[in-house]
C-alpha cells in the first residue's frame, strides 16, 4: 500500500517521525512491506524542519510518479504559509486519484487551497482552529477533536495527533489488533477517539500559571467537589463577579463555568483511567454530584458515556498507569 506524506518548509518532525514509525512498525508486525511510504517536499534533496533536522526527500513532488493510496499532508510551525499554485494543483489531482487523502496539523491548509474542505468537518492544531474557519468559510471546523474522518478525508490535531492519525488507519487497514501492537510498541494508547480533547484544560492553564488568577485555579483542580460556582471563584481572586468573569475569559480562553465542568470531566477521567471506584463515588468525588449529571457532561464533551470511557482506558493493572487509591 503506497503512502505519500507531502512535507513543507518548517515541517514538525514530530508529524513526520510519527506516522513514519507507525507504519514501520506496522511492517515489521506483519513481516512484509505492507506500507510503502514516499517523503515529498517542494524539491529535490533535504528539507529542514523546524526542530533543525534535516531530512532526505525521496523526491520532489512533481517527480513522484506513482498512483498512492493514501496522500497526507504534514503541517508547519507558525502561521500557514501557501506552498504555491504547483504544490495545490498536484494536491488536486493526487488526492482525486487516492483512496483516501487528510492532512496533519495546519496541513488542513493546503487542502483547504486545494478546494478539498468545502462542506467538510475537519481538524485541526487548536491554536490555528479560528483562521481555519475564517479562511475557509464552508468547512465545519472542530477545533476540540484530535482527528476527523469524513468520508475519504482524515485530518488531524497538531504533533503528536500524527500517531493518533497513523494508528487509525493501521487499524482500518490491518485491524485492531495489529494497531493495538503497534500502539504498545510505541507507548501510546490505542487510540484516542477522534471526539477527544486536543489537551487537558489544565495544560492552558500551566501557561499562565503566574497570572492573579492560578490561585483560582488550583483551587478549582484541588476541590472539584466544592462549590465552584463564579461568585465563590471570584472572592478568592478578589475580584468582582463581573471584571472576574471578564478577565478570566480574557487569559484563559474560557468562561470560568466551562473551565470548572472541564476540569470536573478531567478529574473524572483520571478516576475512570486509574481507580477500580464504582461511577457513582467517581461522580461525587469530579464533582458532578450524580451519574446522571456526569453522563450528560461526558456525552457533552467527550462524545462517550462514562461507563464506555472506562473501558477504552482503564488501566490494565501492569503499572502503566499510577492507580488512586479507593480507600479516598
């Protein structure tokens, strides 16, 4: 099966790297060149990417002169840049020619130049989601998901999302159980869903950690049980409740009410993943208060019920994972 990964300039070699070694372990599992993967770039010869690695192209892309299943193209650091008439034109006719086409990170771009995001849901880096939306008006950007199938069009998140994209189509291709293989061999899980979360709400808030508002946080992470409701969160700030709510939507990106119900499913999760806590003590101790009202946020925001979370994730018991303790 021939895969084409067209790179940029400033390509994240981590998108690179991933779905390369996805499908080099894919190989090694079956014993055969299952995949065949071409790297293209805007010519001949070694492209930098962003990190300082050079990388060896097998070709420029106009000089690829095979039919490939699978085109994918890999994004690029900073604010997407257009890789010219050629490059998109190519795009066009490849992907029409290809059982399935998407993109990793700010990839989407260029397929969004391409003509190939009209009336598409798709992904992409959440930091580029909104310029996404505004290039490309007629695509159903889902900035919160780490990668979206629609019909032959896989996009992806930014990064690491790379391996969730790669996993995925292993898994369509040689099924779960090679996928499963190919996950443990390089320490991920198999596989996040497509509907879960970019990052934990807790990663944004490490980005503002000496910001008048990390006491707040940390107060909401440490009692998710607590009354948290804006009035509470605002005296602890000392502020009032409207320049709080101001100010906290301004830094955090986030109402503060979103931001609790998030980290409420974020405490959740982490019991789900890692304690054997019946979903009720598991609802009481996020605090949801009932199963009913934990459900209703995880089908909210997670796209599954609790229940169906913890079978995706628990922990096996090999000590991949740190389990909590059930005695509280």
């Amino acid at each position: 099966m021939r895969i084409v990964i067209f790179v940029p300039k400033d390509v994240h070699s981590l998108e690179l790297a991933g779905l390369m070694d996805v499908f080099a372990e894919a190989n090694a599992r079956v014993e055969k060149l299952f995949y065949e993967v071409a790297v293209l770039a805007g010519h001949e010869g070694t492209i930098r990417c962003a990190s300082g690695l050079n990388i060896l192209t097998d070709c420029a892309f106009d000089a690829y002169l095979g039919s490939p299943d699978t085109l994918l193209v890999a994004g690029s650091v900073g604010v997407p840049q257009s890789p010219g008439g050629r490059v998109v034109d190519w795009i066009v006719k490849i992907a029409a020619q290809a059982r399935r086409y998407g993109s990793v990170c700010t990839g989407a771009f260029v397929l969004g130049e391409a003509g190939l995001l009209k009336d598409r849901r798709v992904t992409t880096h959440w930091q580029f989601a909104s310029l996404l939306a505004e290039r490309f008006p007629e695509t159903r950007v889902e900035s919160d998901r780490v990668f979206v199938r629609d019909g032959a069009m896989i996009t992806s998140a930014g990064s690491s999302a790379a391996i969730d994209l790669g996993l995925s189509l292993v898994e369509e291709d040689l099924g779960r159980e090679i996928a499963l293989y190919v996950a443990r061999r390089l320490v991920v899980f198999l596989k996040r869903p497509g509907d879960q979360s970019q990052f934990s709400v807790h990663l944004a808030a490490q980005a503002i950690d000496r910001s008048r508002l990390h006491n707040v946080q940390q107060y909401v992470l440490n009692h998710p049980a607590a009354d948290l409701s804006v009035s509470t969160l605002a005296k602890i700030a000392a502020m009032s409740v409207r320049n709080f709510t101001r100010v906290f939507s301004q830094e955090v990106g986030i109402s503060p009410s979103d931001y609790v119900d998030r980290t409420r499913i974020d405490v959740a999760r982490f019991l789900l993943e890692g304690s054997r806590l019946p979903i009720a003590l598991v609802a009481a101790r996020s605090g949801f208060g009932s199963t009913r009202a934990m459900r209703r946020a995880f089908v909210s925001h997670v796209g599954v019920t609790p229940s169906d979370y913890r079978d995706r994730f628990r922990t096996s018991g090999d000590g991949a994972r740190i389990s909590l303790s059930e005695n509280g």
